[in-house]
C-alpha cells in the first residue's frame, strides 16, 4: 500500500524548539517523499510550552499560500488544536478557525484550562472517564473537526462512543505513529464503529513525514479495513 498523504505535522512555528524544520522546509521534504498532500499543523496556542503564538497562524496561512502556488502537491494549513473544557471548547477562536484548512483537536498534557483537573491521569476511573468522553463529543458538537488526534492518549475515554460520534460527524480517527494507545477490544470498537481513520507521522522534523510503521503495524494486526482509511493507496506491490 501507498501512502498518499500527511496531516499532522509540525514546523518551527510550534515553539521551543518542538519543530525543527521551517513549513518551507517540510513541504520540500513531502515533495521529495512523492506524497499527494501534505499538511503541518502545529500545537495549538494555549499549549503553554509548544503552542503556536497567534499571530504565527496568519504567518503560516501566507506561508502556505505562497507555497501553493509553486507546488503542484496539495499543502493545507491546520492546527492541532487543545481540548480545554468539558464543554468541549478549544483553544481556538472562530476567527482563528476561519484562517485553516483543517482543524485537528487532541489533549496534550501542558495545555492552559478553564478548569483544574478536569481530566486527571490516562488511569483515570469510570466516572472520569465519561466526563473525558463527553468532553471530546460535545467538541464534535461544537466544531467542525476533520481530525481527533491520537484518540486516549493522556486521557482514558469510552472509545466506541467517541468514533460513533465522528462518523455522524465526519471526523476522522488519527492512527498516530507515536502515540496509538487501544487495548484489543478498543481496536475492534473503532472498527465495530464505522468510522473512517486516516494514518498521520506526527513529524517534528522533516526526516520523520509519512514515517507509519507503527501505525500500519496496528492496521494489519486489527485488520483496520484499507478502504475506511483515507491516505492509503490501496495497491499491493
């Protein structure tokens, strides 16, 4: 199979070093790969030690922009937004949100809250463990989220409701290279689910893009179906 594109990467605009390429720098990279598409999507801005500061996104869009226009691949310009509240409000204005081409939404440990521990710990109890999930359905509710980022990493939720929900909504579940934490029955749930998935590196640096071993390793081991994955190119070499 072929991987035909990457949307969830980072670049230097995620602060303190986390990126260490230029968006200039990571889509040149893509490019080289062969890749259809290619997105970064840096840390969203309440994240107190890697977001991106706000006014970097308007910098990011002209810098997406102007590489469209020498590119013939696809280039979007995302963020991975912080789930901050149980109402499922993220770190991101509407203004903020009209600036992207996709909005990504994960929970990061290090992220600015309106609450005080709200979620707790990824061994968090039953009780716990709804509020997480109502938290992340109430954000599908809310936005319009193309992607949830590495789904019960730093936090527990009831995985089967979550990715019913996205597929009423559309979302896509990320299988992320570097963080895929599901148990054998949460696997089978996101397949019993009918949601659709889309494989994505979760690239600090360039050397990293479309680098899936572990993500496709989870594919063949839960028999995750090709055709409900949206960034591979179902041929077999």
């Amino acid at each position: 199979m072929e991987i035909t594109g990457d949307y969830h990467t980072h670049s230097k605009y995620s602060k303190n070093n986390h990126g260490k390429n230029t968006i200039e720098e990571m889509v040149s990279y893509a490019k080289d790969l062969g890749l259809v598409s290619y997105a970064v999507t840096d840390h969203g801005p309440k994240h107190i030690f890697f977001g991106i500061k706000p006014e970097n996104i308007d910098k990011a869009r002209k810098e997406v922009d102007e590489l469209k226009q020498k590119n013939s691949m696809n280039i979007f310009l995302g963020v991975e937004a912080n789930l901050i509240g149980k109402d499922g409000s993220i770190d991101l204005d509407e203004e903020q949100i009209k600036k992207l081409d996709l909005l990504l939404v994960g929970y990061h440990k290090g992220t600015r809250t309106d609450f005080v521990n709200i979620f707790r710990c990824m061994f968090c109890g039953k009780k716990q463990r709804e509020i997480n999930t109502l938290a992340y359905i109430n954000c599908l509710n809310k936005y319009k989220v193309d992607i949830i980022t590495h789904l019960n990493e730093y936090i527990r939720v009831d995985v089967y409701k979550v990715a019913l929900e996205a597929k009423k909504k559309g979302t896509l579940i990320e299988l992320n290279n570097k963080h895929i934490n599901f148990s054998e029955k949460e696997a089978n749930d996101l397949v019993r689910s009918g949601c659709s998935f889309i494989l994505s590196s979760d690239a600090h640096k360039k050397q990293n893009i479309a680098k899936l071993d572990r993500a496709l390793d989870f594919v063949m081991k839960y028999n995750i179906p090709l055709e409900r994955i949206v960034n591979v190119d179902r041929v077999y070499k």
